[in-house]
C-alpha cells in the first residue's frame, strides 16, 4: 500500500493495545462473560436464600461491577439496562421476602436480571436491533441461557456441600446438637407426626404451616413448597417440624 501510494519514506507506527484494553478484552469475552454471571446469579440465590451472611451477595456484586463495566467502557452496555437488571432484583427480592408464593414479581425479576445481563452484551439501541448481527444476538442469548442454567445446576450441587467446607464453617452451623447426647429445647410433640396441614408461608425450604388452626415453624426436605399446598408432618426436629408435599 505504501508504494501505491508512493509513501515509501513514511513512518510506520504499530499500534499497540495498553494494559487497560488488554483486561477489557478478556472480560468481554464470553466464557468469562458467563463465569461471571454464573457467580452473580448464584450469589443472589445464597444471599436471598440466607439474608445477613454478606459472602454471597459481596462476591454477586463484585462479578456485577466486573461484568458490566468492560461493556458499559466499550459502549454496549447502557444506563437503562443496567437499571433493568437492578430492577430486576428487586422484584425477585420483593417476591421473596414481602409477598409470598411465587407470581408476577418474581416472573418479571427473573426476566428483568436475564434481559439486562443479555443487553448488556449487544449493541443495540433502544431495542432496536437492526445493526446487530445475528451471531451476536445468539451468542450473548446463549451465553446467558447456559450460564444461568450451570448456575442452577451448581446452587443444588454445591448447597448440601457447604457445611463440609472448613473455611464455612466458622460462619455456618455444620453441627447438630442431638436428643440423645442430653441436648434439651422446646420440643413439639410426637403426636404431630403423621398430621396434614397446609403451607402458611412458604417454604424455601424453611417456613411456617398451619395444623388444625395452629402455626408452626417448618421446613422441607429439600424442595419449594408455595403457600397454601397442603403438607404431612414426617418428624420433629428440635423447634421445627419436618415436613414434605401431602399426595393422597
């Protein structure tokens, strides 16, 4: 080109990318991309899951901040959505902590969290994707899918694991104090065991039922159980009864 040009004596400058673009490179590229929102929809569910632990929700934020920002620095991701993932959040807190069951807040919080964290990742303006491309579009929807479905699958492999960790153990309690080794509390009776009930707020697993018009403190083996669905009692555990789905 240079001697088309007849700019043989010109001098030749190579660009080089600085250490700042360097980093903003490798968060924005989609493995890392989905690592990170891995971590931020994981951290939520530990955080809401265990409100005041401060591990969960520290580490949410910190993959928020890093994934946001490379795209926000390369202009593709913009205020509003940002906002319409943080929005998102609140709604999913506010389905589960002030209204319960599961209904329309904590639909839309889910599609909120997954369209911010999908936007932010295309140049689109106001929605209007006529100048993205189509690899793209699909390729930040699947990183997102994938990811949020890894995040799912990690947060039900790693929960009944994290009390075996020693470094959780000095914030969780991973130790039963049992009946027969002389520890006491405020027992309920056995003859609860077998009784139907129904859900009086949920269960994740932890919650309150209703037996015979009394409330108790419960929780389930495991699984979600929404407000109103009716339960059997399978044992009482201390000041707590243990509870699963009733199927006649």
């Amino acid at each position: 080109i240079l001697a088309s040009k007849n700019l043989e004596d010109a001098e030749v400058i190579a660009y080089e990318t600085s250490f700042s673009e360097n980093v903003i490179a490798f968060f924005l590229s989609p493995a890392v991309s989905g690592f990170l929102i891995l971590i931020i929809i994981g951290g939520i569910y530990f955080e809401l899951q265990t409100p005041g632990v401060g591990f969960p929700i520290l580490a949410s934020m910190v993959a928020v901040l890093l994934y946001f920002t490379p795209y926000y620095l390369n202009g593709l991701a913009e205020n509003w959505e940002i906002l319409v993932f943080f929005i998102g959040v609140i709604l999913l807190a506010v389905e589960l902590f002030v209204i319960p069951g599961f209904g329309i807040f904590g639909v839309l919080g889910i599609i909120g969290i997954l369209t911010g964290l999908v936007l932010g990742m295309i140049p689109n303006q106001n929605f209007n994707f006529d100048f993205v491309p189509a690899a793209d579009l699909f390729g930040a929807l699947l990183t997102v899918i994938l990811a949020a479905i890894a995040s799912v699958g990690l947060v039900f492999w790693l929960t009944p694991k994290v009390n075996e960790w020693g470094a959780f153990k000095n914030i969780t309690l991973a130790t039963t104090q049992q009946r027969s080794e002389g520890y006491t509390s405020s027992f309920y009776a056995n003859t609860l065991i077998g009784k139907t009930g129904v859900v009086h707020s949920r269960l994740r697993p932890s919650g309150k039922i209703e037996i015979d018009g009394d409330v108790f403190d419960a929780y389930s083996r495991g699984e979600f159980i929404d407000q109103g669905e009716k339960i059997i009692v399978i044992s009482t555990e201390g000041t707590s009864l243990k509870v699963k789905k009733w199927e006649a």
